[in-house]
C-alpha cells in the first residue's frame, strides 16, 4: 500500500474504517467520485469481523442481519456476495425468553400469546386490554418502559419490551427513547392510538395490495455470508484497493479555503490531506475529540451520545457433549438479575458456523445496566458465561473452546432526549458545510442502518461533486 504524498487533494475524505465509514468511500467510488479512506487501526471493518478458530466460525461484534434493506442488498450485488448469502436454519424462528425461573418460548402469533406461558395470565390479559390503550400528549420524548406500561402493562414491559431492547441495544429500558429505537411503534400510536388495531389494519392493508398467495416480506430473513459477516468487509476492502489506508491516524481538522485540511499520521510518518468533504465515520467519542478545537458546542453534544459496554464470550462444545439448542437463542430480563443479557445459538441459527457437529453458544455480559461486569478479565467471563448458561439452560458439559471480544464501548443508547440531540448536532453541522457525521452512533444502530445511511450519504455527495465539475 503506499503512502500518501504530503500534500494530497481529494474530493472526499473519510474518516473511520468501520461499515459505514467502508460503505461510504465504496459508494463514492462508484459513482466515480475520488475518495480516500483513513483507518486508525490496523484492520478495517470496525466492530464487524469474523475469527476462524478451532473448527468454529466465531463473530467478534454484530452476528447477522435481516435481509429486508434494499441497500444492502443492492451492496452485496455490487459486491458480487449475494451467492454467499447464507440464511438461517428455519428453527432459528424460535426464540425464548429466561423468565420465572426458566426459559419459555415467545409465542409466534397474537393468538399463540394468549394460550403460551410467557407471561402470568393477568399479564397476558392486560395485553389484549392493549385495544383500548390512549395515545401519549404531542411532543413527549418517552422512555421504552413508560410506552410499554401504557400499552402492554407492567409485566409485559418488564418481560418481553426489556428482552426485545436487550437483544439490540443492551440498554436501560428506563432510559431509551421510544422514538429513536422503535419508530415503528410511535407512529402506529399517532396513526392508529393502538398498536394492536395498527398491526391489524397494516396486515388488511397489505393483503389488498397483494396477489393472493405473496406473503408480505415485512420482516426480512435473519441472514449472514458464508464466511460470516468478515465476507462483506473482505470485499469492500478490495473494491477500496489502495485509497483505503490502515494504521492511519486523523490527527487534526481545519476548515480552509472552500473545503478541509487534515493532518494524519500514518506510520509514524506525517502527511497532510485536504478535501472538499470530510466525512466522520468514528464512534461519537472520537468525533467529539477531533470536533473539539473547530465547534465546541457542536462537540460537547456529539460527546453525550453515552455507550454501553458489552462483552462476546464464545463457548465452543465438542460434538456430542450436549444435545444442540432449540432455536435462535435466549434472552434475559433485568428484573431476573441475571449476569447473561442471553445467548445466541450460532450452531444451531448458522450450522455452516462449526465443524463436525459442534456446539457454539454466543454469551453477551454487560451492557448498560452492569457495565462493571466488562471490566472483568478473559478468563473470569468464560467462567462466569459458563456458569450462568448451566444455571440458565441446564448445560453440564465442559466447553473445550472460549474465546471473548471486550468492548469498553460497545453499543450507542439512544436515550430519551436523543432525537433533540440529533437535531442539534444537524442545525450545528449547518455552519461547518462540507463536514459529515456517519455511524451507529446517530441514525439507526444496526448493519442496515448503518448501510443504508451511507448509500444516501454517497449518493448525495457524489452528485454535489459531479454539480462543482
């Protein structure tokens, strides 16, 4: 790879080696629009990579994605990936929830609900009473918690709201906003005052529209690549060829005569790049930190985005040392003061993951509400995962594989008051044109998001550049 020359002009600059900051300079390059990519780091692919180890496939960040974004379906065709799309296992449509002292299957339809054992019978009462639920006053940013209690009660809150949050943002249902993780959710309220009237009235709605037997793809198939999610960063990575620069560090920002300059360190060697765009793709700490000297307002706003820490402790069983998992995997409310957030059955969701018959199980520990438990070294998480699993699930056999990922700051909450942050930092980035911020910390947490987001940012970038041509 060579080095940057000391002075270098560009159209774009992007800063951050992660699927947004990869998916952006992609994009732009496609379009024909000249862009570099800096990555502090040694690898690209930020949070998403994929470790073959001993017979096991195991991801260090995110673990798959619903196949129901265009954008990402049109990168992976860009990308000649989509013969190396791989779906899960039917069976991974189950998923079970740990509660009153066990693991209890989520009911797949509104009438399976009202028969399953998820919830006590009064809970599950208070649900259907969900019908006659009102509408919050205009202009409230709620929490999670205090819109599942006005529509679905106190356990349902608890149980099934907690454990849905759990498994994307590891957060405080307490804390999180309604309207930045769950949009959805909002607008079939101000559309329809009950969620479940909404769901209803969608389902009607789309049956209409469609020719009989063409089942309506809302939800999309929970999907990942053949060699898991590394396949996609592989790839960019590839298409990038040598604008994408590892072990190259964004030291500094200066606004200057129509556009930006950067100094950047990259091997120890200093060079200087400057750039009509420049486009932050870095967690919203670093952001803040480069922002800091340009707009301290604009920085300080940026640096309240709060994470939570989440730890990945991977343990691998030897082929028939246990009977595989039924389904996707688990999932734990905080109330049962548990040390697992839950598990995903990877063996039994992605089969293609392991060798010969083996059983992987994929722990999360932490997040928001136990942060302290990431702090704890390697070998003290396996032990720990392990012990809760048997607590959990009844599993007696030793692992012979662990492997554990740490992220001091894993997963950005969008808590209450996050919406009128965004809105803040976009009215602040209006007096810095030319200045971009990109990534899972600001509109929308998951891979699609992130994909999505960064297709429309390129796309717009690319045509303000072809427009100054």
């Amino acid at each position: 790879m060579h080095h940057m020359q000391r002075t270098h002009q560009m159209n774009v600059a992007v800063v951050g080696g992660g699927i947004s900051g990869l998916a952006v300079a992609h994009g732009l390059r496609s379009r024909g629009t000249a862009a570099v990519l800096l990555e502090t780091s040694a690898r690209l692919g930020g949070a998403v990579g994929t470790h073959a180890r001993a017979g096991y496939l195991v991801e260090q960040g995110p673990n798959s994605f619903l196949d129901r974004e265009p954008a990402t379906r049109a990168l992976a065709a860009a990308l000649n990936l989509e013969g190396r799309i791989r779906v899960a296992d039917p069976s991974a449509k189950r998923r079970y929830v740990y509660t009153r002292g066990r693991l209890r299957s989520v009911p797949a339809s509104p009438p399976a609900f009202l028969t399953s054992d998820i919830l006590p019978l009064g809970a599950r009462l208070r649900v259907a009473g969900e019908l006659f639920s009102g509408r919050a006053p205009e202009g409230t940013d709620e929490s999670l918690a205090a819109f599942g209690r006005r529509h679905l009660g106190r356990a349902a809150t608890r149980v099934l709201l907690d454990a849905v949050q759990t498994g994307i943002y590891a957060g405080d249902v307490e804390q999180l906003s309604v309207e930045a993780t769950f949009p959805m959710l909002v607008k079939l309220e101000r559309e329809h005052r009950s969620l479940i009237l909404g769901a209803i009235r969608a389902q009607k709605a789309q049956r209409k529209a469609l020719p009989a037997g063409d089942a309506p793809k809302l939800s999309g198939a929970l999907s990942t690549f053949d060699g898991g999610l590394q396949v996609l960063i592989d790839a960019l990575a590839a298409s990038l060829g040598d604008t994408a620069h590892v072990s190259a560090r964004v030291e500094g920002l200066t606004r200057v005569d129509g556009g930006w300059k950067l100094a950047v360190e990259e091997h120890g060697r200093r060079a200087e790049l400057t750039a009509n765009h420049v486009v932050l793709a870095v967690p919203a700490f670093v952001a803040a930190q480069l922002l800091r000297p340009l707009d301290d307002a604009l920085a300080e706003q940026v640096s309240r985005i709060e994470y939570a820490p989440i730890a990945v402790v991977h343990l691998g069983f030897d082929a028939g040392t246990l009977p595989a998992p039924d389904g996707f995997g688990f999932l734990v409310p905080f109330e049962e003061k548990r040390r697992l957030l839950g598990a995903i059955h990877a063996s039994t969701t992605f089969p293609f993951r392991v060798e010969g018959g083996r059983v992987l199980y994929t722990c999360m520990v932490g997040g928001a509400r136990q942060p302290d438990l990431v702090k704890l070294d390697e070998a003290e998480l396996a032990a720990l995962a392990l012990e809760e699993l048997q607590a959990l699930t009844g599993v007696t056999a030793r692992p012979t594989f662990t492997e554990v990922f740490r992220w001091q700051r894993g997963i950005p909450q969008y808590n209450v008051g996050h919406l009128a942050r965004m809105a803040d930092i976009d009215a602040a980035l209006q007096r810095w044109p030319g200045l971009h911020l990109e990534g899972n910390a600001y509109k929308g947490i998951g891979l699609n998001d992130c994909i999505r987001n960064a297709a429309r940012l390129a796309a717009a970038l690319a045509d303000e550049e072809t427009v100054r041509k």
